[in-house]
C-alpha cells in the first residue's frame, strides 16, 4: 500500500465521501499553549472515517462480486461503513456484530439496509461465523483493517488534512491519531511522512489495549490478552494488523496509552469547550494532549477525532461525570 493508492482513493471517493472541515479553537489553543487544528470526521457519513476505507473496497468488486454480496464484523462504525457502501452501489451486505455493541450502532448499521447477525463476543468467533457466511453465499469478506484496500480509503483523512492545514498556513509538528488495528493510522501516517517527513506521528490507544504500544517496544506484532473492556469500544483490538504494523513501525514516533478516566474528561471538553460530540474511542487524541502524554507546548498539532456515534445514554452519563 502505497501513498499512490491512497491519491486513487481519493478520486474514487470524491463526490461521495465528506470532505470534513479542519478546524481551531482558541481557547484550546490557549490552555495548550499550542495551535491544535482538529480533524471532525465526527462529521463523515456514517459518524466516522470508516465510511472511507468501506467505499473504496466495495468500489472495486467486479459485478459478479457486488451481486453476492459482502460480508463484514465490526462493533460499529464499520459496520455503518460497509452498509452504506454497500447500499450506494447496489450489493447485499451482512455484518457480524457483538451483542453487546452499542444500540445506537446497531440501529444505524440496520437502517442503512444491511443484515445482521449477533453474536457473544465471549464465547463465539467473529472472524469464523463471517468466513462460514461468506463461504455459503460466495461472498466476499471485508475486514475492518487489515487490507490495502482499507488502509488507502482512511488515509485519504490524511490527505485532505495535509491540504487543508497548507490552506490555513499551519505546518504540523506533531500529527494523532486513534488506533486500534491501525487502518486509519498507517493510511494517515503514510500521508503525513511522505509529504513532510520532520513531522511526528504519535498513534493513541486504550491503556488497557495497548498492544500497539508493546508491539513497537517488541519490535513486532505482540497480541494482548485483555483482562476487562474498555470505554472505547471502537478500539479494543488486540494486535495491530498484519498489513498495518509495518508501516506503523516505519512511520511512528510512538504510542501512548489513555485511560477511561481522561477519555471522559476529554469528551466533556469537547462538548463543554468545543461545542463537539465525539465517542470515547474518537476523542483519545484530544485526550493524550489534555493530559499531557504527549507534550504540545509550542507546537502545531493535528488530531483526528474519528467518529461521533456514542450511545446517547453513555453520553449523557459521561457528561453528568459519572463516568
């Protein structure tokens, strides 16, 4: 996967991706004493960048392939993802999806037309109840993250952030990232150190999903063994992808763990300060800075803030603190 792949993407979104804005608040800008430029894919269709990636592989199936139909698992904003892919160009798609995902998540996916199929997420495999569906109908498997495809849709966030900090005159020294499996983070980090190698790219995780953090320590893909969930249930893999990790290894000054607690804290900024809803695991960017984790001072900063579908109820309980 190429910087060229992800400039063809591009093209084959344009017109049916949002461009979303590249943002500034001053008053961030003051308590960091920094200039912090805010990427709202929080405004993508779907709610988050996933919509991207999905396009952009759905989009290249030949006929015989859009007739069978996609099969793909996800907590959530995949799912989203793929549905309304799927449903733009016309194929059946089904989804894999914990019964315990959010309900706000379920009911989109749904409503964007796609079948979905529950499972325990404890107990049941999701990687093995999509490849037995796919097996019967002859569909084709899209994976979250870990395919080329995948990764050159979401770098395309990338892209346009590149451009748009340009327009506005800002040069970023450091550039975050949410991570989970790492399509959107290889896909943007391979943007930003083709076009401006000084620039530090830093990936953001949950302290208790930090298998990225340990990977890069390692010097390969190390595969935790979660003791608990997390508050940010988009990004609770527990490796960095096949595909994914090399690039991450290439390209990242490193990564940096958040617990749920500054999750929190950071979604009530953003909604109190930034006048922004974002989901926990879209706000873990803004949580590394809020935090200090990763150190802002005097600098230019770019964070992508992934999605915004956050349960309505959670939301509410995070802004009440009681979470």
């Amino acid at each position: 996967m190429t910087f060229a792949d992800i400039e063809a993407a591009a093209a084959r979104l344009a017109g049916h991706a949002v461009e979303t804005p590249l943002i500034e608040s001053p008053a961030l800008n003051e308590r960091l004493g920094a200039r912090v430029l805010l990427k709202l894919e929080t405004l993508q269709r779907v709610g988050a960048f996933k919509f991207r990636g999905a396009y952009n592989r759905l989009v290249q199936l030949s006929p015989d392939q859009r007739k069978r139909g996609v099969v793909a698992f996800s907590s959530g904003n995949h799912a989203q993802g793929v549905a309304l892919a799927a449903r733009l160009l016309g194929m059946p798609a089904l989804i894999v999806m914990p019964s315990d995902a959010p309900a706000v998540k379920v009911a989109a996916t749904r409503g964007y037309g796609a079948e979905i199929k529950l499972y325990d997420r404890l107990k049941e495999s999701r990687e093995a109840i999509a490849a037995e569906i796919a097996a019967s109908r002859g569909a084709v498997v899209v994976p979250a993250f870990d395919d080329p495809h995948i990764v050159a849709g979401q770098g395309t966030v990338g892209l346009e952030m590149m451009r748009q900090a340009s327009a506005m005159g800002a040069a970023f020294d450091l550039v975050l990232s949410p991570v989970s499996g790492g399509g959107l983070l290889a896909g943007v980090s391979e943007v930003v150190k083709t076009l401006s190698p000084a620039t530090q790219v830093w990936g953001v995780e949950p302290a208790a999903f930090d298998d990225l953090a340990q990977s890069l320590e390692a010097g390969e893909r190390v595969t935790i063994k979660p003791t608990g969930r997390s508050l940010c249930d988009a990004l609770e893999s527990p490796a960095p992808g096949e595909i994914t990790f090399p690039m991450l290894k290439r390209n990242l000054a490193g990564a940096v763990g958040i617990t749920d607690a500054w999750v929190a804290e950071a979604m009530r900024y953003a909604f109190s300060t930034l006048k922004l809803v974002v989901e926990p695991g879209g706000c873990v960017g803004l949580a590394a800075l809020l935090t200090g984790k990763v150190p802002s001072q005097g600098k230019t900063v770019g964070i992508v803030l992934s999605g915004g579908n956050v349960d309505p109820e959670l939301f509410a309980r995070v802004i009440r603190g009681e979470i």
